[in-house]
C-alpha cells in the first residue's frame, strides 16, 4: 500500500465499498468495545439499524448475563481467536439465522486495539438441505406428540382431531415456531388419508415463475425445456398438501389456486386435459389473515374458502404455563440423545425462560435447549452458563408484534411510521370497538356475532383473545 495522499484516500473508498458490497458479515469493535464497522451484510443478518449499533458500546446493545460474554469481548479481553464457529440463533426479528463466525483480536505493537467479527450466513443452506431431506422424509407427528396443557391450547387440539374426521380445508394461523407444520402433519395422520402422501411446500421459499409449475406441473413443450412432470397436487392426489406462507403467492397465483380447489381438478401448464384429484389442502399463514387480506396479502374468495377450519395458534409468550413443560420435555428428548442427565433449570434461567418474548416460539425454546445440553458437562441443572449470551438480549426481543413478512406492503409504504402505526392503531380500535358491539348485540353469543360479522367462531374467538374483550 503506497502512503501518499490520494492513493490512500482512493484504498478508503475501495475498503468502504468492499465493506458495503460484500458477502461477509463484518462487526469491528475498538478497544472499548465501541463499535467502529457494521456493515451492510451483518445489518441484514441481525436485522438491526446501523445507528443502532455503530459507535455504540457493545454492552448497550446486547445485554449479556453474569458469566457470559460475546466472541467479540473474549477476543477484545483475552485475546481468544475463534475460528469456524457454527451459531444458530434468532435474530432482532425473530428470524432464525445459522452463522459460521471467525472471531480475532486486532493487535498492535503487542496491545489488543480491537476485535473482528467477520459471518458468512449460511441459513439458505442449511435451510435447502432440511428441505431436501423433508420432501423424502415420513410424516412423524400426531397429536399425541404436541406438548401443551393451556386450555387455550387444547381447544386448538380439539378443534384439530376434529377437522381430521373431514376432507374441508384448514388454515392455520401462527407466528413462526408455534407449530403449524406439527398440526398440519397431527391432523394427517389423524385423519384416514394418513396412508397416503402428505406433501409439503413452502410457498415463500420459490421464485414466482417456478411455483405454478411446481404445483399443477407441466406438459412436454409448454415452454421450451418443458417435459410432462406431474405438480405437487397430483402428488399429494388421495392425500394432503400443506401449503405454507400462503400469503407469499400473488394474487394472481392465489387466484389459480382458488379454481383448482373449487374444481378439484388440475390441468398441467400446457396442457389441454384436465384430471380429477382427491386433495385435502391446508395452508399455513404467518399474519393475522383479515390483516393479510386488508394488506392485499391474501385474496378474500381464497380465504373464505381455505378457512373452513381455521385453527389460530398462539405465539409462546401467551403459552406462559407451557414454557417449562416444553422445556422439561426438549430437556428429557436432548437427555436422550446426549446421554445426560438433566433434571432442571437454575432460578436465573427459569426467571430468563418465563420473562423471554420468544419471537422464534417453540423452535426457538427447542434450540436454547438443544445448545445448553451442548455445553453440559456432569451437571443435573441448567444454569445461566449454559444459556448463549446472545439469548439474554432482551433489548432486541422487546417487540411483541408478531413477525411478519410483509413483502408487498405498497399501500402503506409512503406513510411516515408514526402516520402507520397511528393508521394502525385507529383501525385496530376501530375493528375491537365493532367486535365489542356486535358481540353486545348478541348478548355474548359467539356464533350469531361471527354470523354477522362475516367471520368463522374460531375467528372471532381469536379477536376476543387479542383484544382481551372478556377482561375489559
Ligand atoms: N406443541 C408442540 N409440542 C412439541 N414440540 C413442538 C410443538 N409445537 C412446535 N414444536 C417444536 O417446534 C418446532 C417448530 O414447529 P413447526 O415447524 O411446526 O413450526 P411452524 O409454525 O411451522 O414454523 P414456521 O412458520 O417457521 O414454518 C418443531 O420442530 C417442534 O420441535
Ligand atoms: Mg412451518
């Protein structure tokens, strides 16, 4: 590197827009732990504002526990390098990201100056891998096997058992993690198509000019490079296709997929015959469907047709006495296969697991489990030290609104956030005080309100539970 003026100036630059461009997940703290670079990759990867974190001390943004410290701070303190370090972890937004970590100490003339964190995000991967192994792999899951006591939770079950006795649709409603692809594979196997194929596919995880093949498939010549290639709905013929993140397909594929489940039939892109099929479809959403659909996230006709049982499951933090049976359970399934033997959590971590917003849900209270049983040696209880400090940052888990994937949110775009979250909130008002009233005009009968208001009962039960009505 030469010294003089310009060329060291122009390198800047380069460093600056290598940083920007790059792959990698690059987090540079200075000696104080103040952060120094957070460049455009790691935003992406933790779903955090630069502003947040740059020129900010590490300990403010992440709140770390007794006995713990970042990668970052063990380089930055003692000097540790770490390199290849597999994390999986939930993001700012509940997010679950899997991460390979190099981690440095930047020295100078003998003193640590600094520490490095550089990330390669390798969620896509692991993702396209389990996906792989899923379309080969058996449904496993009954009823019997989903952990839950809250009363809330077992008319959900019941509801469930009895959507298996019939061939209707069924959409489920749920944050990430809460279990839909369980109750999705629990009511197959329930039910007496069980013996035949149960096919999943994520809608959200193709590109929107392979799905349409993917699912009603395609006839030799249709397109160049086209050959005759059944869809997933010939597949899943006499079974179920579980249809995940609905709300991701557009419109006009929502629509497409309204007519084949009218019809109960399917005609391959190309193809001028069409063929009778015996599917059960449920479909999974991540939003609350009647705010899909005001958002231009769900067509109406396609809800009213999925939703003949809709079945809302609700996000762990509202689960507060199923946290530790699930966590007892996930401890008893790792005591298993680790050989350990675990029998309970300390008092700090009890306090952490009942207090934690669990954006990632179950998943995310399986994975703290599974890392924690990692990291046990002889010990019988689970203490602080078992649990990754990333976790206790409870400053990036202090939203309770549902995560949501709002990939075509136009309409709302060019308001200011105050503007939205106003806009927000006065329909939210809006839509409890209606509920309220109409459910008054019907003296509390659920069933008649529904009627009127155009919703199923489960529905509006729903509603009464997110506004708190029966409290108020
Ligand atoms: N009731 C339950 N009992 C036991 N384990 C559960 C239960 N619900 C969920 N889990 C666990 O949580 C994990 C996530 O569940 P699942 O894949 O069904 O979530 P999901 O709602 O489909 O999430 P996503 O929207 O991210 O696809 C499962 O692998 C399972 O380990
Ligand atoms: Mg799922």
């Amino acid at each position: 590197m030469k010294n003089d003026k310009q060329n060291f100036l122009a390198v800047d630059e380069l460093l600056q827009l290598i940083l920007e461009e790059i792959d990698i997940g690059i987090h540079v703290v200075d000696q104080d732990a103040n952060t120094m670079v957070y460049n455009r990759k790691m935003m992406e990867i933790e779903m955090m504002n630069e502003e947040d974190v740059l020129h900010k001390n590490l300990l403010d943004v992440f709140t770390f526990q007794k006995n713990q410290s970042s990668t970052l701070l063990d380089a930055l303190q003692k000097g540790k390098v770490r390199k290849n370090i597999k994390q999986s972890y939930f993001n700012n937004k509940g997010k679950e990201v899997t991460t390979i970590n190099d981690t440095y100490p930047i020295m100078k003339e003998n003193k640590i100056i600094g520490a490095i964190e550089m990330v390669r995000d390798v969620t896509e991967l692991k993702q396209s891998v389990q996906e792989g192994i899923l379309k080969n792999r058996n449904t496993r899951y009954t009823f019997e096997q989903l952990i839950g006591t809250s009363e809330s939770f077992k008319n959900i079950i019941e509801d469930a058992k009895r959507s298996a006795k019939t061939s209707s649709s069924v959409l489920i409603v749920g944050e990430t993690g809460t279990g839909k692809e369980l109750f999705a594979q629990s009511i197959h196997n329930a039910s007496k198509r069980a013996t035949k194929p149960f096919i999943s596919q994520n809608c959200a995880a193709l590109p929107e000019s392979l799905i349409e093949s993917i699912l009603f498939g395609t006839k030799k010549g249709a397109f160049t490079g086209a050959i005759d290639k059944p869809g997933l709905f010939e597949e899943a013929n006499g079974g179920t296709l579980l249809l995940d993140e609905i709300n991701s397909l557009s419109p006009n594929l929502q629509a497409k997929l309204l007519r084949v489940i009218q019809e109960r039939k399917v005609r391959r892109i190309g193809d001028i015959n069409e063929k009778e099929l015996d599917v059960r479809i449920i479909a999974t959403i991540n939003e609350d469907p009647i705010e899909a659909i005001a958002n231009n996230h769900l067509r109406k006709d396609l809800y009213y047709r999925l939703s003949v049982v809709s079945l809302f499951l609700p996000p762990l933090r509202e689960r507060f006495e199923d946290i530790l049976l699930l966590a007892n359970f996930f401890i008893q399934k790792y005591n298993r296969l680790f050989g350990h033997r675990v029998t309970n959590l300390d008092e700090n971590v009890t306090n952490f697991f009942l207090n934690h917003n669990w954006p990632g849900n179950i998943r995310e209270l399986e994975h703290m489990i599974e890392g924690a049983m990692n990291l046990v040696e002889n010990e019988t209880t689970i203490s602080a030290t078992h649990i990754p400090s990333r976790f206790f940052n409870e400053n990036r888990n202090t939203s309770t609104t549902p995560v949501v994937q709002r990939q075509r949110d136009v309409t709302l775009q060019v308001e200011s956030k105050d503007e939205k979250s106003n806009l927000k909130n006065t329909l939210l008002n809006k839509e409890k005080h209606h509920i309220m009233n109409v459910l008054n005009e019907h003296n509390g009968n659920i069933t008649q309100a529904a009627k009127q208001l155009g919703i199923s009962r489960q529905n509006l039960q729903y509603r009464i539970r997110k506004f708190n009505l029966l409290n108020d």
